[in-house]
C-alpha cells in the first residue's frame, strides 16, 4: 500500500477551529479600536474648528454669529471686564457630547 503524505481532515478542522476562536476573540477589540479612531478624528476636527473660530470672534467681536454647520452645534460666549475680552468657544455633536472647548482672553487697551 501507498501511503500518501498531508493533512488529515481532523487535522485541518482542528487548525480551522483555533483560527475561528482567535478570530472571535480579536474582532470586537479591532472594532472598538476603529470606532476610537473616528471619534478622534472627529475631535480634531472639531478642536481646530473652535481655534479657528476663536480667532475670528477674538478679532470681530461678538456681533458674528456662529455659522451652521449641519452635524455640530457651535455656541460661543464673550465676556467683557474692564481691561479683557473672554472669548470661549464650544463645539458639540449633533447628540450633543462636547467634541471641543477653548478659551482665549484678549487684553483691551485704551484705544480700543
């Protein structure tokens, strides 16, 4: 008789097996791992937004109103003392989780 060398069967679904269980166990760490690098993605984006914004408002005043934007929600707030300008903008999610928050003061000189 011939014997022929290779797999079994019982071999190759044993090996199939183990794959399948190391498979199941890594997959949903892989998922929350992408879902995170959306989620600071989106961060970013949102942060620089708000730094952009800040500018704008640190340099216009409060007259400018915050534009929209369709999937964040941007609210600003200028408080005035007597030698600074506060300026704090903030950028939320449509659900409304804070993505992004800065805050800037502005001296204001006399001849302002």
């Amino acid at each position: 008789m011939n014997r022929r060398s290779g797999y079994s069967i019982i071999e190759v679904l044993i090996a199939f097996a183990v794959m399948s269980m190391t498979l199941a166990v890594l997959l949903p760490g892989q998922t929350r791992l992408l879902g995170r690098a959306g989620t600071a993605a989106e961060r970013a984006l949102a942060h620089d937004y708000a730094l952009s914004r800040l500018d704008m408002v640190g340099v216009l005043g409060a007259e400018t109103p915050p534009p929209s934007t369709g999937t964040w929600r941007v609210s600003e707030d200028v408080s005035e003392g007597p030698a600074h300008r506060a300026v704090t903008v903030s950028v939320r999610s449509a659900s409304g989780r804070l993505l992004a928050e800065v805050t800037r003061t502005y001296g204001i000189t006399d001849a302002e």
